[in-house]
C-alpha cells in the first residue's frame, strides 16, 4: 500500500475541497472526490495513462493480436462508455475500429465483418452471443474471427460452441471486468478462472465482512484501490461482487458474480421464436440454460435460500409450446439441482416480452433468463 500512500498524500495539503458523493455504481458506495483546479485535466491525463496500461494487459495476454481490424458491439450512452474506452484502447493498439454499438443490427454487423475482414468482436456477452446465433441460424460463417472479447458472465461451453462454429474454429474467447467508477482493467484469458489486472494501476483485494483480506483460495467481497488516479481517487473500493482470493503469485482474481445482498444474475439473453422451438433449438437452449444455473449453484453456499424462481421472459406465441418448454426447463432442473439437494422447488414464471421482471429479495440466488 506504499503506492497508495505516495500517490494521495498530497490530498492532505491541497488547497482544493473534498467531499463524499454517491458512486452512481453497482454498490452504491460513497466516494471520497477532490476539487482542483487541475482536476479536470488531471483526470483526462490519468484515464489516457489507464487505458494505456489496460492495452499493454491486451497485448500480453493475446487478447488482442497486432494490426487487428475490431467490431465493438459495447454500449454506449446513458452514463456507459464501454463502447468509447474499449475503442479507444483498440485504436492506440493499432487496430481498425468500427464502434457499432449494441442496437446495431446483426446483419450490418455481419457485412461489416465481411466487408472489411474484421478478426476481432468486442461486447457484452449477451449482445456477442446473440450475433453467434444470428449467423448460426442464416448459415454464415467468419472464419477471419479469432478473437472474442466480452464483458459480463462467462459462456458456458454450449455457448462457446457456437462461436468456433460460426467464428474461426480456435477462437479464443477473452473476458474484461471492469466497473462504471473503475473501468475495464481487467482480463482472463480462455478456459482459466483467474482475471489478470493492471498491476501498475489497480490493488486488488477479497476481503471478509470486517474488511480483513481472506486467504488464499477463499472467498469474500472484491474491493479495488486504484493506485494512478488523484483526481478521482478510489481506495478500497467495494465493487460489489464476491470473488475468491487467487495465489499469492497471481496479481488477479477469480470472479464469482454479483453479492446476493446487492444485485441479481442475470444469465444468458437468448430469444427463440416457436419455428426455432419446433427444429429442437428450444431443448437445446434449455440444457445450456442448466448448464449455467448448474455452475452457479454447484459453488455451494450453504447459506442460500433453497427455494429458486427461474424467470423466464416468453415471446413464443403458442400456448402449447410454452408448456412444452416449460416442462422440460422444470424437469431437466429438478435432475441437476437434485443431485447437490440444494434445490427443492422450482417456479418457472413466464413474462411478457419487455421490461425486467424483479423476483422478491426474499429469494437470496436469483436467475433471468430470456428465452
């Protein structure tokens, strides 16, 4: 933490105030921020450094390989500027950007990968994932893509399947973690459990519910201290998410998802439509789907309620194929969940296609599913 300590001691003589606001992030945590006249510049100049540092994490690990040409399928707007730093971190590493966005459409995605050869694809994971089924479905392939790099939950294997179908068939498939106040500093490598972080920008810690660091190997909340920014500094901040400890070794973690006193999983936004149900498509999204659950509850928190709802937004319009889907999700749930007797009863709730639907705080591991 000397790092920590050289880097804001200043803070206690600037002439500048202070004050604590809302994070505006996922676990809504007061921040300590400074005013100074040179804080605004200052901070442009401490971002442009991170994000130099973030491609230098980039390149060392493979996730992006020289000369690329990228699609970047991030958001944009709305406070969310994963789409900017993520392009802007792209082009200082030499590579063609095309920034498109989330709400662009597959096809024009696919006639720009087409068009110009792209061998790179950046975005959420649902958003990537549903480009993957869209050129699954009309038959397309694109082999020039050798790298996936996604934000949010894992893929599970199923998932992963369809890219080295439709994408070139080694794709390597990268994860970035980042966060609103933090940003992406984060990264992991295919088929590894550990996120390596900007060791010259971010101290990561997985602390308990006193704030001690945990052991190796054991679990707590993820909490970061960014060793670079000055102007808007974070230390010890509470990401929100629980993780486990990596060795001692490692400069990094293994990232378990969202702390159950916080925010809801959200797993996998697939859309399937009754013709996709009628060729089998449906019976294999639904073992995908337990896949997924499978791996989360298969952690083994003892503390987890035992009851589960499984909501499920429906766009299929036949009444008879809901049923059928339905009865397969709750059969091929009882049967995996039933060998860890975690889970007792399932609710399969089907809702209307639109906005989000909320299950009670009661219930401690919580799953949306779009299908």
């Amino acid at each position: 933490m000397s790092r920590v300590h050289a880097n804001f001691k200043e803070f206690f003589y600037s002439k500048g105030g202070l004050y604590f606001g809302a994070s505006g992030g996922s676990s809504d945590n007061s921040r300590l921020f400074t005013i100074t006249q040179n804080s605004i510049p200052s901070s442009t100049a401490e971002v442009r450094k991170q994000n130099r540092m973030l491609l230098d994490l980039f390149l060392n690990t493979g996730a992006l390989p020289p000369d690329s040409v990228a699609i970047n399928v991030f958001v944009a707007g709305h406070g969310t500027r994963s789409l900017e730093v993520l392009s802007e971190v792209l082009m200082d590493g030499g590579a063609t950007d095309f920034p498109l966005e989330t709400q662009t459409p597959d096809s024009s995605i696919s006639f720009v990968a087409e068009r110009y050869g792209a061998n790179v694809i950046t975005g959420m994971n649902s958003r990537v994932l549903q480009f993957g089924i869209y050129c699954a479905r009309n038959g397309l392939k694109l082999p020039n893509i050798t790298r996936v790099l996604h934000g949010g939950e894992q893929f599970c294997d199923e998932q992963l399947g369809i890219f080295s179908k439709v994408f070139n068939s080694e794709v390597k498939v990268c994860g970035v973690y980042g966060s609103s106040e933090a940003g992406v500093f984060a990264v992991r490598q295919p088929y590894e459990k550990w996120y390596s972080v900007q060791e010259d920008s971010m101290i990561v810690e997985v602390v308990d519910e006193n704030g001690n660091v945990v052991d190796e190997g054991s679990e707590g909340r993820l909490v970061l201290t960014n060793t670079l920014k000055r102007s808007l500094p974070m230390i010890r901040f509470d990401t929100g998410d629980l993780a486990r400890a990596t060795p001692s070794y490692h400069n990094g973690f293994e990232c378990l998802g969202p702390a159950p006193s916080t925010i809801s999983c959200r797993f996998g936004e697939l859309l399937v439509s009754a013709k996709d149900v009628e060729e089998g498509v449906g019976s294999y999204l639904v073992r995908m789907l337990g896949t997924c659950l499978y791996q989360i509850m298969s952690r083994g928190n003892e503390e987890s309620d035992s009851h589960v709802t499984l909501a499920i937004y429906s766009v299929l319009p036949a009444e008879e194929t809901m049923i059928e889907v339905e009865s397969e999700c709750i059969r091929r749930m009882k049967v995996l969940f039933s060998e860890k007797s975690m889970v007792t009863e399932i609710d399969v709730k089907w809702v209307e296609d639109g906005g989000l639907y909320r299950i009670p705080a009661s219930h401690k591991l919580r799953a949306f599913v779009k299908l």
